[in-house]
C-alpha cells in the first residue's frame, strides 16, 4: 500500500510557482534595460546630426537652432516624452554649447540631447537614470549661434 505522505504529484506546480516570479523580474528587466538603450541611441544619433548642422551654420526658417534640433531630430520617446521619460514638458532637452567661449571658424560646437529615463516602478533600480547623448564638431564658418550655450525647452 503506497503512503500518501510520499506522494509527489504536483511538485512541478510548487517549483514553478516558486521560479516563475523571478524569471518574469528577469525578462521584464532587460526589456527596461533594452529600452534605456534604446533611448541613449536616439540621443547619440540625435546629437550628431544637431553637430553638423550647427557645424555647417544651418539657420532654420523660424525659431532657434536648439528648437528646431529638439523638434526635428528627435524621435519616439525622447520627442514625445511618452511612456517611460520623466524630462520637463515631456520632451528630451537640447543645448548647444561652445567648449572654448568662441563661435568662430574651427572652434569646437557641443551639441546635447538629454532626458531622465524613468525604470520600471517596482523594478530594481528605484527612480530615474539621466540619459544623454553628446558629440563635438568644428565649425567650418563662424556661427550665427552666439558663443553663450543656448537649451531648448
């Protein structure tokens, strides 16, 4: 006669539901993570076209040059400040600057793109994570910006 203390049916379930709560937290980790990338790309990639734009002098046909970048170059979150972005207004801030104080013909221009990236609440990292993009260029003609830094929004 079999003992029904030694009876293993429905060990599985048990481990599973033990497991299972933690391989969810591991998934949803790198999709944050992934995301966080993701965001810090754009902002790269954002960056360097904002470079050489101001590199090469573009004026835009209304506002400024910061507005304009933050407005065209942008995309996604760091545009719209949708899902996990937590920047003011929404929207990922922009700045132009000039590392030596001169916006003059082969001087260096600094153009940032950053925003706060929000973790997913309950998740492992508690709060926001500061997320930026930068790149350096030299300018080909005197700028029109001038040599103050200039943000947007």
């Amino acid at each position: 006669m079999k003992n029904p203390l030694r009876n293993e049916s429905g060990q599985s379930v048990v481990e599973l539901a033990i497991v299972m709560p933690l391989i969810v937290l591991i998934i949803l980790a790198l999709v944050d993570f992934g995301r966080a990338l993701n965001m810090y790309l754009a902002a790269e990639h954002a960056a360097s076209d904002g470079a050489r734009l101001a590199a090469v002098d573009y004026v835009p046909a209304s506002g400024t040059l910061a507005q304009y970048l933050q407005q065209n170059l942008i995309s996604g979150e760091l545009q719209t400040g949708s899902g996990t972005t937590a920047g003011a207004q929404g929207a990922a801030k922009v700045c132009i600057s000039f590392p030596n104080g001169t916006n003059k013909r082969g001087d260096p221009i600094t153009v940032v793109f950053f925003d706060d990236y929000r973790w997913i609440p309950g998740g492992f990292i508690p709060g926001s994570a500061r997320i930026a993009g930068a790149a350096t260029m030299r300018l080909e003609q005197d700028s029109s910006v001038g040599p103050a830094r200039q943000c947007y929004p």
